[in-house]
C-alpha cells in the first residue's frame, strides 16, 4: 500500500512538473492572424445587455500577433494600429497609453479577451453613456 501511494505521488509530481509551464499563456501561443467571431460591448451594471459590435459597424476585424509582443490591429484584412503589448499572466496589456488591459483565455485556435477596464456606451440611446466592458472572441486562421 505504502509502495502504491508513493508511486501515485511521484507520478502526480511529474505530471504536475511536466505541465507547469504549458498552461503558462506566451505571445509564441498566441502568434498567428486571428479573426473576431463576436465583439460585444457588455453593461458593466448588467451583463444581459449587451451591444454587437461587429453588426453593428458591418466590418471585419482582425488581429495579428506576433510572438515578440506586436498586436496588429486589422480592419477588412488592412493593418489600421500596432502596438507593442506586454504579458503578465493571463492579462495583455497593449500599451496604448489608455489602461488597454484585456484578460486572455486561449484553447487552440480560439482566444477570448475580455476587457479589464470599461468604455462608455450609450446603450439606451438616451444621451447618457454607462460603463462597458468588451468581450471579442477570436478564431486563429
């Protein structure tokens, strides 16, 4: 029993061991040119209202990352910004100047960013901005 235990533990260290630094999210993970599959803008005050983005504007976004930290920002396939982002953790940072923080998730060749800091937007139409955070969801080509 002892024997059994101690070779389950030492196989849940190495495994442990093995993926500590796959998990780890890298711009080498995110490279590659990716396309928004949905850009809401979400009331900060009330998830359920939501605004579609890429409906609304009637554009194609994209985004291209490279592994050195460069985001491209694309508009139609054309190259509209850059900026030189930083990575801490699971929070991009683009270094625009304006607190551009986004939390990543990313599962293979889809990545969600979810905004850390809120826009104003109108939701209602009534002349009176509320606070929104911005979900995109990305699809790698």
């Amino acid at each position: 029993m002892g024997k059994l235990i101690c070779t389950l533990g030492l196989a849940l260290l190495v495994t442990v061991a093995a993926c500590g630094d796959d998990n780890k999210l890298t711009f080498g993970a995110m490279a590659g040119t990716w396309n928004a599959t949905e850009y809401l803008y979400i009331d900060a005050a009330d998830d359920s209202t939501t605004y579609d983005v890429l409906a609304g504007v009637g554009v194609a976004l994209g985004i291209e990352v490279r592994a050195n930290g460069t985001v491209i920002i694309l508009i139609d396939g054309t190259p509209v910004d850059s900026s030189t982002a930083t990575l801490q953790g699971d929070v991009v940072n683009l270094n625009t100047g304006g607190g551009d923080e986004w939390r990543v998730a990313l599962n293979a060749d889809n990545m969600t960013w979810t905004s850390l800091v809120t826009i104003p937007y109108d939701f209602d139409a009534d002349g009176t901005s509320e606070d929104a955070f911005q979900r995109i969801r990305w699809h790698r080509n």
